[in-house]
C-alpha cells in the first residue's frame, strides 16, 4: 500500500516529538508508530438507547468507520487507547471489537484504563488488548486518560477524557 502524504494532516511539535492529526482525532507518533486515540466509547449508542434515549445507530457505525479509516491511513504498529475503550456495559461491539482485533493482528492493540472501562479483565485480554494501568510511560510522555501532573516534570501528560461541549 502506497503511504499516504503527511501533507493531509495537521502536525503538532510536543516535548520535541512530531504529531500527526488527524481530522478523525487520532494522533500519530510516526517515530514511535503509535496511533493515539481516546474516549471512542464503543457501545455508548446501543446504551443510550436501552434507556430510552433516542440517539441514531449511523453514531455507532460512523465511529466503526473512523476507526478503521485511522488504521488504514497510518498502518501503526501500536494503537494505545487513552481510556474509556467501551462505554460500560458488554454488549455486541465488544465482539465487533474483538473482531477488529483479529483482522488487524499486526497491531499491537493497548488500553490506559479509564473511569468508563469497568469490563472484567478477562473480556479485555480475550479481545486481545494489552492492559495497562491509569498510566503508561513512553518518554517523553506519560499517557493518562484523566489529565495528571506527572511526578517526573521532564514528562509530558497527553490524555482524554475532557469532552468539551457547548
């Protein structure tokens, strides 16, 4: 596959490394391979949904669709998700992640966990998912998904979980 121009993206210069954004919010660390992605929150339409809020299933399938597209256009090694993976309760796009997994059994696929990620351990790893804790070190950084100060001052704290709304 012919990579793609990084001419596409905006670039973002933090503690020294260079970014890629995408316009699908995730972030790419070309010199690592990584592909940051946070608080995608599979599930959270059907769950809505079940208590009688009415939010369209397109909301569901567009983020399955994004999700691929940041898989396809920058072919990472590791995709790490800054918590929040899947909106609480199991339900079937757990199995349409594991699923994804499978397909994409190149990448490595890893979870920071966040306050919405409350699966046993058990569904995490037979989804094939590296577990982590609330924060995993890759100097420069230290990913979180809530926002922390990080001890080590020479690291930089990339995260999610802030949803910005009007």
């Amino acid at each position: 596959m012919k990579e793609k121009s990084e001419e596409n993206w905006l670039t973002a210069t933090i503690a020294g490394e260079r970014l890629l954004l995408h316009p699908f919010c995730g972030v790419y660390w070309k010199k690592e391979k990584v592909l940051l992605i946070a608080d995608l929150h599979l599930g959270k339409a059907a769950h809505f949904r079940r208590a009688g809020l009415p939010v369209p299933a397109e909301v569901s399938q567009s983020n399955w669709e994004r999700l691929i597209a940041l898989l396809l256009d920058f072919d990472p090694e590791r995709v790490l998700f800054l918590g929040d993976l899947f909106h609480s309760d199991y339900n079937s796009e757990w199995e349409e992640l594991a699923d994804l997994i499978r397909q994409f059994s190149h990448i490595d696929f890893e979870l920071v966990i966040g306050n919405h990620d409350i699966l046993d351990h058990q569904n995490y790893e037979q989804a094939g998912l590296l577990m982590h804790g609330t924060a995993l070190i890759m100097p420069p950084f230290i990913f979180t998904h809530e926002p922390t100060f990080a001890q080590d001052q020479n690291l930089y704290n990339l995260a999610g979980h802030i949803h910005p709304c009007v």
